[in-house]
C-alpha cells in the first residue's frame, strides 16, 4: 500500500446516520446504495468486492490477490452519543508478511476506517504545521484523524499506533493472529473511547466508514467477509 490509499478512503459529503446494511440486499447483487468502491491510483489489480450468501445472510465479500481497493460509506454521527461500533468479519487467511510498524508491510487481511471531522482548533501546534505541510502537498483530500481498526497478523489486540505513513490515521488491532481464521469475529467498539486514547482530545463528529482488504505490498492473497455494520447506543446492540 502507498500514501494515495490513505486519500482514496476518505468519505465524501456526510449524508446518511447509518450505513445501508449488507443483509438487506440480495446476494449476486450490487453493492448496497451509498456505497461505492474506491480504486486505488497506480495499483493495478484492485480488490474485487461482492455480496454472497453465508447461512442464509448476505455478507460483503473481498478478494484480494495482489491488489488493494476499498468501499466506502459516508455518514454524519456524533460519536458522543452513537459511539458504540458493531461489525463482524472473516478472513480465510491472515496475512503472513504483514507488518503494522512498516510502509512495505501495511497491508491487512481486513481494515475498517471511522473517519472524523477534525478541526485544526483540536489539533497541537504541531500537528496543525504537519497538517497545513500534507494540505499543501496533497491537498484537501488529506483526513485530519481516523481510526483504522484491523485484523493484524502478530500484534496483540489493543495496539495503537499511527499508520506507517502518516499520524492522522490511527491504527488499532481489533482482532490478531490465526486462531480465529476462517471463523466470523463479532467485535465492538467504543469509537469515542478509541478516539481519546488515540488522538487525546474531544470528539469530532464521524464522517464515514470504509472496508478494505490490501495486498499489494505483500503480494499475498487472501479472501475476507464482513457482516453488517452498526452505530449505537453506548451499551445496546445494533
């Protein structure tokens, strides 16, 4: 993976309170409304997003063979008071060559971004320079915070730290290793808590969410699922 993946993921205009859930469409069919698949410039072969049938409910399919791309949902939520994150996901394999500290190593069998709209008032003196630097370089498009929730191949669960590429994305290992590989993982989140630990200050509003499965520099392959995801309540199943 490379810097403009990090651009491509951003949401665009916040629309919807929650994301159109994979189980209510029809396998074999397109993806839900509101989402939209996200190539990634000067990656050749991109992850090819599906929705299948799992037991009876449809789930989002991802396969990745070398390649890199996302799908992404934009939002507006007030993480304050729907801040409890909800999904599941399976991998059918994690990738072995996958290195969370390292720009050749950041690919995941399985990521899900929270994307905020963060104001430079919230952010430090030095970050607000660093920030105003990526602006210039790249910019509009540069996220001013998110999380970035994975299915890491080593690192224990609970691990934060920045993306290898830049400190507006903060990386955090949701589920590790291969004990649970090819079994559905149903995990949650408190985004708001996750937030504070990350970036240390109040929290801005969520803009969007992405999913995505990169391989494209490990040059491995591998095929993951992701159930329906939800925002609630503190506390309360979606």
């Amino acid at each position: 993976m490379h810097w403009l993946w990090l651009l491509t993921l951003l949401p665009v205009l916040a629309l919807a309170a929650q994301p159109v859930r994979f189980s209510s469409v029809a396998p074999g069919t397109a993806v839900p409304a509101g989402w939209s698949v996200q190539p990634i410039p000067k990656v050749e072969r991109q992850t090819r997003f599906d929705l299948v049938d799992d037991s009876g409910i449809t789930v989002l399919r991802a396969r990745a063979d070398n390649a890199a791309a996302s799908l992404r949902y934009a939002l507006s939520i007030d993480p304050l008071v729907e801040g409890q994150l909800h999904w599941r996901w399976k991998t059918e394999r994690v990738l072995d060559k996958a290195d969370l500290t390292s720009k050749s190593g950041d690919d995941y069998s399985a990521r899900l971004y929270v994307f905020f709209d963060r104001k430079p008032a919230q952010m430090s003196f030095g970050e607000r320079i660093a920030y105003k630097l990526g602006r210039a370089r790249y910019g509009d498009q540069l996220p001013p915070a998110a999380l970035c929730y994975v299915w890491d191949n080593k690192q224990p669960v609970g691990t934060i730290r920045d993306n290898a590429y830049t400190g507006f994305v903060k990386m955090i290992v949701a589920t590790s290793g291969t004990a649970r590989q090819g079994q559905w993982v149903s995990l949650q989140r408190d985004v708001a808590a996750d937030y504070k630990r990350a970036f240390g200050s109040a929290d801005p509003r969520i803009t969007g969410i992405a999913v995505a499965v990169d391989t494209d520099n490990t040059g491995e392959s591998t095929v993951s699922f992701f159930g329906d995801i939800r925002f609630a309540v503190t506390g309360a199943t979606p």
